[in-house]
C-alpha cells in the first residue's frame, strides 16, 4: 500500500468522529490566527511612537488587546488539543479492538505459521506508533500548518515580492521531506520488527523458565535478548540520524531564505515605516518554528503510516472458512472417513492419506502408533482447525464444510495433552467461552466427575480460588483434571481426548479413567494413547503409521494377530517391567 492509501484507511476509523476533528480544527485556526495578530500589534505599538498624539492615545489599549489575544489563542489550544486528544483515544480502542476480534477469527494454520511476538507487539508497540501519528503528530501538523499559512499571509499581506523568495524554496523542501520520509518509513519499520524479536524472545523466556534454568540457558538467554536489543538499538540510532540531519538541513534553507530576504528588503523597504519593517521580520523570524515542527510532524507520522501497514497486513489476512448453512442442535455422532488426503501448507509428503474409517454413535476408538503417524493430523480435522483438500468427513452423514463452525464445534470436547488454562479462577477455567452462564451445582458436579473437587475444596476459596497464568499454581494432573471438568461440563456427543491421560500419576489416572469410562457412555470418543492401558477397552483400536491406518481392530483381535499392536504392547510391557 501507499502511504495515501494507508493514511486513507486509517482515516476510516477517524471519520465516526468527524465533528470532534471539525471542533479541533477550528481551534488550532484559532490559535494559529493570534501568532499574525500579535506581530499586527506589535507592528502598531512601534508605529504609534513615532506617529501623531492620537495613535499615541491608542495605544494604552494594546496592552488590554495583546492579553485578550492569549486568552483567546488559550481557548483555541484547549479546544483543538482535548478533542484532538479525544479522538486518538477513541482510535487507539478500536484499533486495538478490532486487531484483536480479527486475531480471533484467524485459521489455526495462521497461528502455526506466524511469530506470536510479532503478533503481541503490533497490538502493543505499533498500536502506540499509531497514537503518536494520530495525537502529538496530527496535532502539531495542524496547529504548525494553520500558523505557517497565518505568518505566509501576513508576509504576502505586507510586501508580497519579498514573500516570494520563501516559496521559491519550498520545492527544495518538498524534494526533501519526501526522501526523508521514505527513509523513516523503512526504518521505522525494520524498528518494529526487531520489538517484535525482543517480545518473542521475552514471552519464551517467561513462559519457559523452568526449562531455562534447568538446563542452564540463562547464559544463552541473555546473549540472545542481548543480540536483539542492540539490532534494535542500531536501527534507532540510524532513525536519530535521519530526524537530526533533516533539522539542520531545513534551517540552513530557510536561513538562506532569510538572509535573502534580508539583503532585498533594504531595497525594496525603504518607503516602509519602522513598525512594518519589524512587524515583517517578526513574522519571517517566527515561520521557521512551525515548519520545523510540520517536518518533525511528517516524520513521526511516516512512523505511524508504518506501523499502521503491520496493523493492516494483519486485518488483511482472511479469516476461518464458515460457509456452511447446516445446523443441528446436537448430532447423533456418526463420523465417516471416504478416502482422506490431507498434507499442511508447505508440505509436500500428506499426513494423512487413503483414511477410510466408519465410526457408530456411542462407540470408543483409540489411535495409537508411533509419533508422526498421523493420529493428532486425523482428529485435529474434526473441530476443523485446518481444512482437508482431497476426500470427505461427514458427521451423522452430513459434510463437514456444510456445518457453520459455530455449530460443528458446539458437537465436539477437546482434551489435549497441553492443557490451556486462564488467569481466573477454578470455577471460569471450567465454565469457559459458550459455558460461562452454566449454573453452579452442574460446576461442582463436573468437577466432582472429574475428581477435581477433592483438592478444588483444599484450595483457600475453592472454586473461585485464583489460579495464577496457565494454571501455574495447580500440578499436571490437577490441571489435567480442571481440563476433563471443563469437557464434561460442555455435555458434547463428540469427545475428543489427545493424550489426555498423559500427565496423570496412577493413582489420579485410575480415578480418571474410572471418570471417563462413565462419561463415555453414549457418546462418540476417539481417544490418542501412548499408554496402551488405557485403551484395552476401547470398541475399536486404530494402529497408524506414516498417515496410514495399518491395523484395525479391539485389543484381543490385534493382540492376537501378532501384529504392529502387538509388537507395541510388548515393547511397551517390557519396558514397564524393566521399570
């Protein structure tokens, strides 16, 4: 996008507020008005010295006009700043709402392939860019501007010839604004990549630090934020570089404008009286301020056009495909597979391919194999978190795409072996998103199902006990526990359970599975297992491999074919025996 174009958009979140922005204006015309009208009575205090005795009587009300004169341009900046002010912060919150609602509804693929520091700084960092270029910037690009035209007006007005010598060199200035600018624009941007590397590098430090500081990363930390910073640093520097040059440079024009206009006006002024003559450099002395303050202007909102691009290169990226129009209030749970290729974006070998798999209403069926054979690719389709190209999956024999996701989502309990938690307390992470108005008791009796209340009821406020970020408070298997309580609670024909059992110790996985073998009942569960004890019971037991189904069957059946689950399961038993 150009710079107009993006300027353009961005005036699209402005325009709701058009008559803030027309009550701003016209407050900084205010303001600018009174910078020519004070050299006007300056001009007209010098000339009544030396003029007849009745300007001298006139003059005792200069004082009374000059006081008016602040006061009036005290009105004006009141006016123009708290609505311009007003306006910038009614941006900033959409802005940031909005970047947020379009986060929401991106594609998982999205979030797979984009740095989350990235994402997390352009609602913070380039956010904040954007406040300077629509605040501060705007602000002095207004008031300055109003003031520059009001001083070139008073200038033309009093001896236009020698005005002309300021507006001969205002292409130089444009030829150089504009080089400048372009040169922000790339710096600023390359600025906030390098916050969007410190973020990303910040959060994984966080978020990992019982692995950094187990295997003594620190060192390697601190270089690697180290090496971050000081890219960033360089970029600031070369940003400085170019707001500081540009400063000088644009004095050294006007001055030369000035001296020019110096030289000329002992000609051409000679008829002029003493008050015009000052009055006119007054007013020539004082437009270099304002345009200095339009250039330092221009640069802080070329920074702001840049950091508003990031912000609509991600509004720009198009959101989950919801073209269904099928809806249900709940589904039996019959799930077929008919001839299933899938592969991720950029990968050239399928993760799965050839699936064909019938499941009935009620019936358990477990996927084991080793890592990479396809069985977290086959249930991640389900919920429809990445889109399949080649064959169909159909729920109670409708498509999957011919569901709204609002609805195919509502049919489905996700339990993976990475359990998300929030910063609320045990009773919001259970009754979470669709489940937050679920009353009380069906709370405490999911949690109970879960066998989540017995150390729930130990914690100093029970359900509405904090529990800190991730559930930083909680072990594994008590996180593990809040997680099956929030699927239980969601009462879904579908059941999804990835690895779910993973992070229990055997006694707390002997209550779940007891918990799940009752919650099981009636609906459809497809079950990821490492652990193969846990799923002798299920109706039937895929065996993956290389994205294929390679065996099929209950756990006796394969057990007695001596086949790739066999093999597993002595490896498996040997190795716990061996323990």
């Amino acid at each position: 996008m150009t710079d107009g174009q993006i300027y353009k958009r961005l005036m699209s979140f402005v325009l709701p507020y058009w008559r803030m922005f027309v009550i701003s204006a016209i407050g900084f015309a205010i303001y600018a008005a009174t910078e020519p009208a004070v050299v006007m009575v300056i001009q007209k205090m010098i000339d009544s010295f030396g003029g007849a005795s009745a300007d001298k009587q006139q003059i005792q009300y200069l004082p009374a006009l000059f006081i008016g004169l602040f006061i009036v341009r005290g009105i004006g900046a009141f006016l123009g700043n708290y609505y311009l002010s007003r306006i910038s912060g009614n941006l900033i919150h959409k802005l940031r709402c909005t970047i947020f609602d379009h986060y929401t509804r991106l594609s998982v693929q999205y979030f797979d392939t984009h740095n989350s520091g990235y994402m997390i700084s352009r609602i913070t960092n380039n956010i904040g860019e954007v406040t300077r270029a629509t605040s501060d910037s705007v602000r002095s690009y207004v008031r300055e501007g109003f003031t520059a035209v009001g001083l070139l007006w008073y200038l033309l007005y009093t001896n236009w010839k020698l005005s002309l010598i300021f507006l001969a060199i205002a292409p130089v200035v444009v030829l150089m604004v504009r080089y400048v600018g372009k040169r922000l624009k790339r710096l600023s941007r390359n600025m906030q990549d390098t916050v969007g590397d410190l973020t990303h590098i910040t959060s994984e430090m966080v978020s990992g630090n019982r692995i950094v500081k187990s295997f003594g990363g620190e060192r390697y930390e601190r270089q690697r934020f180290k090496d971050c910073s000081l890219e960033n640093r360089k970029q600031y520097r070369k940003l400085i570089m170019t707001m500081s040059l540009n400063n000088p440079l644009m004095q050294l024009l006007i001055s030369i404008a000035l001296a020019g206009m110096m030289y000329l006006a002992m000609m051409i002024m000679k008829a002029s009286s003493a008050g015009e003559f000052v009055g006119f450099f007054t007013a020539a002395f004082l437009l270099p301020k304002p345009i200095r303050n339009l250039s330092d202007a221009n640069a802080e909102i070329l920074r702001g056009l840049a950091a508003a691009e990031t912000l609509f290169e991600v509004l720009d990226e198009p959101i989950e495909r919801d073209e269904g129009d099928y809806e249900v209030e709940r589904c039996q749970g019959r799930i077929e597979f008919k001839n299933l290729i899938f592969s991720y974006a950029g990968s050239e070998t399928p993760a799965l391919k050839g699936i064909n798999l019938t499941i009935e209403p009620g019936q358990t069926v477990a996927l084991v194999g080793a890592s990479g054979g396809g069985k977290s690719s086959l249930i991640n389709l389900l919920p429809r978190f990445y889109d399949y190209a080649d064959g169909e999956i159909l729920i109670d024999g409708v498509e999957l795409k011919r569901y709204k996701l609002d609805c195919l989502r509502r049919q489905i309990a996700l339990v993976t072996q990475h359990v998300t938690l929030f910063n609320t307390t045990v009773a919001n992470n259970i009754a979470y998103g669709t489940l937050q108005n679920a009353e009380r008791s069906r709370i405490q009796k999911a949690a109970t199902d879960a066998y989540a209340m017995d150390f729930i009821n130990k914690m100093p406020q029970g359900l509405d006990t904090e529990i800190g970020e991730n559930g930083v408070k909680l072990s594994g298997g008590q996180r593990q526990r809040l997680a099956l309580a929030r699927a239980l609670l969601k009462d879904a024909p579908i059941l999804i359970l990835d690895e779910a059992t993973s992070a229990l110790d055997t006694e707390s996985e002997r209550y779940i599975q007891a918990a799940l073998n009752h919650v099981m009942k009636g609906r459809t569960t497809l079950v990821v297992a490492h652990r193969l004890s846990t799923i002798e019971n299920a109706d039937v037991i895929l065996v993956m491999e290389h994205g294929q189904i390679i065996e099929r069957g209950s756990h006796r059946e394969l057990l007695s074919r001596d086949g790739a689950y066999a093999k597993l399961h002595k490896m498996q038993f040997q190795d716990e025996d061996r323990a």
